[in-house]
C-alpha cells in the first residue's frame, strides 16, 4: 500500500483526527487484530459478539500507528468516525481512485469466485496483477482487497458478493470496475431479494453504480441479461454457448476424462480452449474469462496456454482418486444451480461401481426451500444415482423423491452418522459427490473419506 497520513485518511472517510496526529504515516490498513504490522491502521469493528475497540491495545503491541473508531482510544492516534466500517469503505474507494488501477469486477448468483479465479490466469502475464483472496467479497473483503494492493499493482480482480439488496450498489462504488463480469442470474439469496427479477436488479448495479466508460461483460444465454443488451449507456459484451448472437461463442463441447475441450470464436478470432474441470458450467466461467481477456487485448494463445493450466482454489469443485474410489468434494456453496451442475458432472465421470450423492440443505431459498429441494431431488434421479445421502431438514424432501424413484436413500442430521453410514457402502470403483454450502460441515465427509478409503 502506498503510504498515507492519518489527515488524509480522514478527510476521504469525513472523520476527525487531533492536529498533532494529522502526519502520523499509515502504511497498511487492517482490521483483525493479530494480523496487525508495523505501520498499519486499526480499523476497530464492532460484531455481534466482539468489538474491535476492545483490541486496541493487542494493535499497538503488534506496531499499529493508528486506529479508526467510534469511540477516541488513548492507546493510538484515532481517526474518529460514526462508522468504522462505513468509513473503511469510504477510505478504500479513494484510494482506489488514487491508484489509478485497472478493476475487473465480478458477481453473479453462481460461478463467481472460479470465474475470478480464470480471469486472474488469464490477465497475469499481461498485468501486474492483484486479486481478491478466497472469497473476500463483502462490506469488510473488498475494502481488504483494496488496502492490500501492492504499490506495483497495475489491475485488481475483484469479487462482488450479495445477499440483501443494496449491497452490490455499495461495493460497486468502491471499487468502481472498468469492466463489470455477471456470470449469471440464478435463485441463490432469493430469501432476500425477492425474485430472480430482483436478483437481476442487484446485479445489475454493478453497471449502474461504477465508471461511465464501464464495459459490461455478461453471460448471454441468460435471457434476463440478454434482454438488458440495449439498455443503459454502458457498452456490453455477451458470451454464451447456445446464444449465436453472442459476441464470444463456444461450440463443438466436448467433455473429456479430464476437462472440458471446445470451440471459441469473436473479436474476430477463433480458436481452441481446453480447461481442466468438468462440466459445462466451467466453460461458461471459461468463457467469461476469454472474453473479458479479448476485450483488454490479451492474446487467444494467451488465454490457451493460462486456463490449460488452471487450478481451482479452496473447497470448490475438486476431483481425486484414491484406492479405486473416485471422489468429487465441492463443499463451498450450494444451490440450485451449482448442485444441479455438481450432479452434472457426478453423472458425466466415467465410474465401475456405483454413483454416490451426499448433499447438503441449500440454504437462503425461502419460502420456496422445499419445492427447490423436492427438484433436486428429481435431478438427482434424472443424473443416475444409485445412492443418496441428504443432511439437513431442507434435504428430507429431495430424499423423498429419491426414494420414491426408487433409488437407495438415506437421510442423517450429522455428519458422522453419514460418515458411519459411508463405512459400510462405499466400495473400490465407486463415485461419491460431496456437495454442500460450508456452514453445513460436509467438508469433514470429504475428508473423512479421503483420509480412510
């Protein structure tokens, strides 16, 4: 981070700093107390259980020069504001506009976070380049994101996530993206924002609230996002497989035992993409990362030779095989769209013995939960199951349609029941899909599996 005084930080978030501290040099900014270095700004946060005033002192002995409360410390030189977290916001939005990066920004129900994660491949040998962590995409991630850029940094690669209205509006005039990525318009926080109209109006302030020269780069075989293309002053840019009037295309899909191999054809190019993921959804996000490469000029044997190599990051949709047994762990997100394609790629594996699925409740649907889970219940049917394993109360209704179909199913409350239950069934050859939101704990499924077959 470039260095800054504590009077400018002020001034960008309108708080107030005594005289004497205005020269206070600031050289980082962060907000967990025991990651604090040397020089950095303390921004004291107040959650539903901690208060970050009451580390101050921890912030100091770590070599904090500042902090930015609500409330004056003695500990530090203070920055005093209604809002710390507002404030950090307010102070990461110009120093955004400061810096002068480049910012590709990327949201949308599903796909957000790989789709950053192949535009980031495909943008780094062009730029010097910084991206979002994880899935640092909220309120205090972005902000985060921002502070963290190296002096260096020439674009930002930034996820922008969601789940009440207003949110996407917010982040989007922090970071104010040159290039605005919807990957697409799904039911995912559909509690919150009503409908899948008014996920779409979310989404779209990601256009509406950034730069007048914003170019959008949006999945056209969406029709939501289609029927937006001569709205709105902004240029936009389209990608999709069955839509030919897209301005990037893929065709001739073919799904292989280890990725995905098609066509790409627009920006007057054409030319083979091979990414190693399964699953048609990995070539929407491929596609996505294509186009946004060809908008900035990037070369096509570029994005070739980047997402040939790519790897997806945390607890998104891994593949191992171990003892005979194949596993597919994907215990990030889960709703509708993402566990229909997780089934997807179940159903496209190449396996001797049986077809296993362990999926977890898909959270935040509202008062439809039911009725999505009841369909994916059917989908699970529809993919070949010989086997599914639901947890959670949501779950028992995919079950029931499973059952019905007459595919073995069962249905446990914990994951060791389902762990005790996986060490009487799976055998050498199977396929076992572990498929969850996080806060669900599938993830020690995974892992037990891995760790005991």
């Amino acid at each position: 981070m470039k260095e800054l005084t504590l009077k400018q930080i002020a001034d960008w978030c309108g708080g107030t700093v005594a005289p004497e501290y205005e020269t206070v040099p600031v050289t980082g900014v962060e907000s967990d107390s025991r990651k604090v270095e040397v020089g950095d700004l303390f921004v004291a946060l107040r959650g539903e259980r901690v208060d970050g005033h009451d580390f101050i002192p921890s912030a100091k002995t770590l070599g904090a020069s500042a902090a930015l409360v609500s409330r004056p410390s003695e500990e530090l030189p203070c920055v005093v504001v209604e809002s710390p977290l507002r404030a950090y916001g307010e102070i990461a939005k110009h120093y955004r506009e400061m810096t002068g990066v480049k910012v590709v920004g990327i949201t949308g129900s599903v796909g957000k976070t790989t789709t950053k994660e192949m535009i980031a491949s495909v943008l780094s040998r062009d730029f010097k380049l910084y991206k979002s962590e994880g899935n640092h995409n909220n309120e205090i991630g972005l902000p985060m994101t921002v502070m963290n850029m190296p002096e260096d940094t020439e674009l930002l690669v930034a996820e922008l996530g969601t789940n009440h209205p207003g949110e996407i509006a917010y982040l989007s005039a922090i970071a104010q993206p040159d290039y605005a990525v919807i990957t697409n318009i799904g039911i995912a926080h559909i509690e919150y924002l009503g409908s899948r109209e008014g996920i779409l109006r979310e989404k779209l302030d990601i256009l509406r609230s950034s730069l007048k020269n914003t170019v959008g780069i949006f999945n056209g075989d969406e029709p939501l996002l289609w029927n937006v293309r001569d709205k709105g002053t902004h240029k936009k840019y389209y990608f999709g497989i069955d839509n030919p009037s897209c301005d990037v295309v893929a065709s001739g899909i073919q799904e292989l035992d280890d990725g995905m191999r098609f066509h790409v054809s627009g920006f007057h190019h054409e030319f083979e993409l091979f990414v190693p993921a399964l699953g048609r959804h990995m070539v929407y996000n491929a596609l996505a990362a294509a186009t946004v490469g060809l908008a900035m000029g990037v070369k096509p044997e570029t994005i070739q030779n980047e997402l040939s190599i790519f790897r997806n990051t945390g607890m998104r949709q891994k593949i191992y095989e171990k003892n005979g047994m194949t596993i597919i762990e994907d215990c990030y997100n889960a709703g509708p769209e993402s566990t229909e394609a997780a089934l997807g790629v179940l159903a496209s594996v190449k396996t001797s013995g049986k077809r296993i699925e362990v999926l977890g409740d898909m959270l935040e649907l509202g008062e439809k939960g039911a009725e999505y889970h009841r369909d994916m219940g059917k989908k699970a049917v529809e993919c070949g199951a010989d086997m599914m394993i639901g947890k959670g109360p949501l779950m028992k209704n995919a079950c029931e349609e499973t059952e019905r179909a007459g595919i073995e199913t069962m249905h446990f409350d914990t994951s060791e029941d389902i762990m005790r239950a996986l060490d009487n069934c799976l055998r050498d050859g199977d396929t076992v899909l572990v498929k969850a939101s996080h806060g669900t704990n599938l993830k020690d499924v995974a892992e037990y599996i891995k760790a005991n077959f």
